[in-house]
C-alpha cells in the first residue's frame, strides 16, 4: 500500500527479478480494476518492462488504484 496525491507519479521497480529456473522473464503490468475502487483506467506507461509508471489522475477522489505485476 502507498498513499499518493492527484497528479503525482507512481513508479514500480521489479528490475532484479529472477525465475528460479534460470529462464528469461516477461513482464506484463495491468491496472485490475475490480480490487480497486478508481472506476477509470489509468495510463501504465511501459507496461511490458520491469519498471513502470503511471500518474494518480488529476481531480480523483480518495480510492485504490490496483495495479498487477
């Protein structure tokens, strides 16, 4: 959980990750809207790499925004 204002980004680092196997990894990030209480979609910018960012939207009330990894 993080607290954060309208018009503030937000940014996830999984830069480090490993499979225990040994294999590549992909990365695929998505907003899952039903865990969270944000109605609108928000704009993840570089969603298939292991490090994202997106912007809390200007004029949001209180809510979650439930972003997936």
């Amino acid at each position: 959980d993080m607290d954060a204002r309208p018009g503030q980004t937000i940014k996830f680092n999984a830069k480090g990750t490993k499979d225990p196997d040994g294999n590549a990894l992909t990365y695929n990030w998505w907003q899952y809207k039903d865990a969270g209480t944000y109605d609108s979609l928000v704009n993840i910018k570089a969603s298939s790499s292991d490090q994202i960012s997106f912007m809390v939207p200007k004029g949001s009330k209180k809510g979650t925004i439930h972003i997936i990894l």
